[in-house]
C-alpha cells in the first residue's frame, strides 16, 4: 500500500484557516526568488507545480493566495501521520513528510480486506488530522506508487495483482519510474511512448540505449518490484541550498551563506544521528548554469565549523567566477550512524569547543523552540536589511 496526502502543505493551512477554501492556496515564500513548496490541485491544472519559481506561479494563476511555510507544523502533523500509520502495521516505510508504503499482509486478519484497510487509514487522516489522504494498493511498491497517483487527489485504487500487467500496458511511458524528460526523449527516438511499448522492446536492446536504467524500466513494465516494504530508512545525503533575491559575485556573500548552510546541514545529521565523509557545494550562476564540486573529508563529521572549513575550501578553488551567482548550495554524503563512525576529533581544542557550542544550541533548540544559538556573522545589525 502507498499512502500520500493530497497537497500536504496547502491541506494543512486550509485546515486552520477554512475561510480560504475555494480559493487558489499556494504554500511559498510570497517575496523574492522563491520557489513553490505546494499547488492545491485547481492550481495545477493551470500549470503550476512544487518547485516552481513564485513568480512563474503567479503568473500562471494570478488569482492564488500565498501563505508563507510553517515547516514546524507539518512535521508535527506529520508525525502524527506516520502514528496512524503505526497503528496499522509495524512495516512503515516513511518516504517523505506525506507518504509512505505500508506493508498490510500482516494486518489482513485482524482488519478486513485490502480495501477495508485503505478506506480505515482515509476515514482515521480526515476524522483526526483534518487533512485527506490518497491510496494505492498492489502486489508491489511500484505498482501501489502508480495506483495512489492515478486516484489522486482523496481516491483509492486497488490494482489486483492478477490485472498489473494489463493496467501498467495502459500507460504513458513517463508512469514508469526513472522516466523524466532526458529518458523520454531517448525513447521516444525509439519509437517508444507508452508502457506497452517498454514490454514489448527487448530489454538488450533498452540496455543499449539506457545502460542498466533500460532493464529496470524493462522489469517494471512488466510490473517486476521485489522490493519490500523496509521499515529503516538510511538518508543518503543531507544538503541545503539557498537562492539569492539579487545574484551576487560578492566573496562575502557567499561565504556568509555558506556559514548558514553549514549549521543547517549539521544540525540536521545530529538530529538524524548520522555523520558524513563527503561535502560538495553547488554554484547556479545567472544562466542557469550549474557547477557542483566535492571533497572526501579525511575523517566522518557533524560539525558545522568543519563543513564551512570545507565548503569555503572548495569555493575558493572554483577561482574567479565568470558570472554571479543565483544559488549556493551544500551537501554531505557518504553517511553513516554516529555510532557505526566514531566523530575523529582534531588535536586543536578549538574545533571540540566548536562543535560543542553546536551540541549546546541543538540542545536550547529543543526546549525552547525557535530560541537558537547562530555565529554573530549571521545576525544581522540593527535596521540593515
């Protein structure tokens, strides 16, 4: 079973400020270069999507209300949806704030059939979260992913394993995972446009066009997904970006934000109890065009002092910039729990006191809520904006 709430942000706000429904909501900084975090579904079928600049938005649906983000409240409502979730099965495989696969076999027994379940999980995310939710039920993870999306939004879908193959052949080429614009055009050189037309290549013959990629879609078009629900979830990498309201060649700028972006991104693998061995930035400049580049760090980290000594590293070996930059941004990879990688600790007793001023802020972070401990760097002086 996959589960997903419909337009999780949007759901939430219209559900503490009801006298906005039927109106165009749109989850998103209203000011500056920002981007779309969530489209009620009237908005997308005027084009807008997650992700999108606000102001391309705007002008797609001049008529929409922009609520700024309370990322603090959905996770809490998020939290409370993966409890519910919890109540069903014991097999959870979170994937994001909003969705996630469930493993229902275990649950047969004591609750009914597929869709009785289905119907109990959508009736539970109404009554007690005030929110609606989407399901899609299958034999696989792929199969359930493609259901909840075509009953979306506030629908369920069972895919009865018997009919997959029969369902997935009715599909565009793009319901299949790893299909995006580059994939499809590839494809469609080959003459191949829908699901049906993946199951009826040879799978040689994709693996030629698309390398290993070629026999994974061959596979799902065929609906082959042995994966199974896996209830720990290992991030891969943690990073932050951030775009600028005016692009900059400034030096200080840049490095100014990669200092925030270095307490962001270390904050979070504390909270995650992870560490990383790899740090890259990102440089988007004023075209478009975008630059990463990365460095194996000699030892695992959670210190921001010691990703800022990186990332500033790795800036100032980009040399002189040809253009100004749009967008800056940081990552760690290579992840691992804390406890697998023990943190390697420099002999300069500055770096333990950096990274123990770090521990001391998450610690009046989480009792104090907003209240946090940032360099005097990031504070900005009185009336400068």
């Amino acid at each position: 079973m996959h589960v997903d709430m419909d337009a999780f942000f949007v759901s939430v706000e219209l559900r503490d400020r009801p006298e906005l429904l039927g109106r165009k909501v749109i989850v998103g900084q209203p000011e500056g270069r920002s981007v779309v975090l969530s489209a009620p579904y009237e908005a997308r079928a005027l084009g807008v999507r997650s992700a999108m600049p606000m102001v391309t938005a705007l002008r797609m649906c001049p008529s929409a209300v922009v609520i700024a983000p309370r990322q603090k409240l959905y996770h809490q409502v998020s939290v409370q949806v993966m409890e519910v979730f919890r109540s069903i099965t014991d097999t959870v495989e979170q994937l994001s704030v909003d969705e996630a696969f469930l493993d229902i076999s275990g649950s047969l027994r004591r609750l009914g059939t597929p869709l009785d379940i289905g119907a109990l999980i959508r009736s539970r995310i109404a009554a007690e979260l005030g929110i609606t939710a989407s399901v899609g039920i299958a034999a696989s993870k792929f199969v359930a992913k493609v259901a909840s999306t075509r009953c979306k939004p506030d629908g369920m879908l069972l895919i009865e394993k018997g009919q997959t193959v029969d369902y997935l052949h009715t599909l565009p080429v793009e319901a299949l995972w790893g299909v995006g614009a580059k994939t499809r055009e590839v494809l469609a050189r080959l003459g191949i446009f829908t699901v049906a037309d993946v199951a009826a290549t040879p799978s040689a013959s994709l693996q030629k066009a698309l390398g290993s990629t070629g026999v994974a879609l061959h596979a799902l078009s065929w609906g082959i997904d042995p994966r199974p629900v896996t209830t720990v979830h290992q991030e891969k990498s943690i990073g932050a970006e951030e775009t600028f309201a005016v692009d900059t060649f400034e030096n200080a700028v840049l490095t100014r934000e990669l200092l925030r972006l270095s307490h962001r991104v270390a904050g979070r693998l504390r909270e995650a109890g992870l560490s990383g061995r790899t740090l890259s930035i990102k440089i988007k400049y004023s075209d478009f065009a975008t630059i990463t580049r990365s460095k194996a760090l000699s030892a695992n980290t959670d210190s921001a002092t010691q990703l800022y000594a990186g990332a500033v590293s790795l800036l100032q070996a980009l040399g002189q910039r040809p253009q100004s930059v749009r967008l800056i941004g940081l990552r760690m990879e290579r992840l691992e729990s804390v406890e697998n990688a023990p943190l390697q600790f420099t002999l300069d007793p500055r770096d333990d006191h950096s990274r123990n001023a770090e521990v001391v802020g998450d610690a009046i972070a989480a009792r104090f809520g907003n209240a946090k401990i940032v360099p005097a760097r990031l504070l900005k002086p009185p009336g400068n904006p």
